[in-house]
C-alpha cells in the first residue's frame, strides 16, 4: 500500500485519472497532471514515469474501443503508422528506463516545455484542410520520420505524446481531428505496450497507484469520446488549441 497511505492523495489520483482520460481523447497533455501527483506521493521520477504507463494502457484501449464503436477508427492504416512509431518507442523507452535519476528527471521536464512551446508556436500543424487527402508514411518521408521521433519522445517521457501524434497525424498526414485523435490513442496504446514491458523488466512500475489512475480514466475516456462527437470539428479545434496553451502554462511553471 506504499504511495497510496493518504486517501486525499488516492482520491487526487482517481480525479487526475478522470481529467486525464479526457484530455488525452480529445488531445493530450493528460500525464502532465498524472506524473507531477505520483512523484508527489513520493515515487521517483523513473518510476512515475513507469507507473503512468499503467493508466496510459488502460485508457488507450478503452478509448480504441469507444471510438471504433463510433466508425471512427481507419483501422487499415495502423501498420504503415505503427512501424516507425513503435522503432521510436524501442529507442525513448530505453533511454528513459536507463539514465541515472539525477539526468532523467531535469530532462522529463525540460522535454515537456520544449513540446509545449512548439505546440504553441506552430499550432497549424494541428489544423489541416477538412477537403485533404490523408496521407500514408509509406509515402510521406516527413511523416514517417515525425511518427519514429513521436514514438522516441512517447518512449521517453509519455506526458503531452498526444499533441506531438496529432501534429504528424493532423499537420502531415492531413488526417482530421477526429480521426487523428483515434490514431493517436491506437498508437499510444501500442506502443505503451512495449515502453511498459521495459520499465516492468526495470521494476520501474508501482501497479496499485497505476490501477488507481486507470479506474478514474476510464471514466474520462468514455466522456471524452463522447464529447468529441458531439462537437463540431471547429469547437473540437477551439478545444484543442486551449489545451495547447494550458500545458505549455503548466509545463513552464514545472520548469
């Protein structure tokens, strides 16, 4: 029961597992609030970092389904997507499961203002042309190097990978918000897999405190597709733009 002691802390972790679910449907930047509240309640930031995987998993998969529940998962595309993305995750997760505390902890949190303010500054790259054709990685060499760099960052840091995924998905592939929102929750759960099985082989995972965000995600995934449908694509825009703004607020305040 070690990290989960304080039931206010629990309760913190089953509401940040809530907002977190939700965020990262309908765009990312949910394990900003996750990661920050389990080196709270006392774990590493290595083992934070693994633990998050934890509810990542679990509300990737329920979001897959919720979303292809909805028609609105283009399933033929995921192998040509997954193939560069999963080769990144092998190379972020490695480094993450093997650098020293003393590096890996300024890095996580220097990476997640990089991505913020990137995200802020070019926050077209989330806005294609409603009338364009998606493209594939086979055939895009710029998309296929955004998804290895976006599954090496995912590997690494998994905190905000929802708004690097929707700027190849959306910015280069040309894929809509909506499908690029259930692509990027396919190819975060796919690659959590693999970034998961490191970290575990590391014992870098706390399961019950993991288990605890998971159960308040789910709650988050199902609103949060739900949500995504309901609105217009220039709400969802709107949205997404907001939280863009939000996680580089809070990126640099950790900075």
């Amino acid at each position: 029961m070690e990290y989960l002691s304080d039931p206010w802390l629990v309760a913190a972790m089953l509401g940040a597992g809530v907002l977190a679910g939700f965020i990262n449907t309908l765009a990312g930047g949910g394990g900003l609030l996750i990661l920050p509240l389990l080196m709270l309640s006392g774990m590493s930031a290595a083992l934070a970092n693994g633990t998050m995987r934890v509810a990542v998993l679990i509300q990737s998969a329920e979001a897959v389904r919720q979303f292809n529940k909805r028609g609105s998962m283009p399933f033929a595309d995921l192998p040509a997507i997954l193939v560069p993305s999963l080769l990144g995750t092998l190379v972020g997760a490695l480094a993450a499961a093997f650098l020293p505390e003393t590096i890996l902890k300024p890095v996580l949190l220097i990476t997640l203002v990089v991505v913020a303010l990137l995200m802020v500054l070019r926050p077209s790259q989330m806005s294609p042309d409603p009338n364009s054709v998606p493209l594939s990685p086979n055939t895009s060499l710029s998309g296929w190097i955004g998804l290895f760099f976006a599954g090496a960052y995912g590997g690494f840091v998994q905190a905000g990978v929802g708004f690097v995924l929707l700027a190849v998905l959306a910015g280069q592939l040309r894929y809509d918000l909506l499908r690029s929102n259930a692509l990027k929750l396919a190819i975060t759960g796919s690659f959590t897999i693999l970034a998961l099985a490191i970290f575990v082989a590391r014992g870098q995972v706390a399961w019950l405190p993991g288990l605890v965000v998971a159960a308040g995600s789910l709650i988050g995934v199902r609103l949060g597709v739900s949500f995504a449908h309901a609105v217009s694509p220039r709400v969802l825009k709107r949205i997404l733009l907001v939280m863009v703004l939000a996680v580089c607020l809070a990126a640099a305040i950790k900075g």
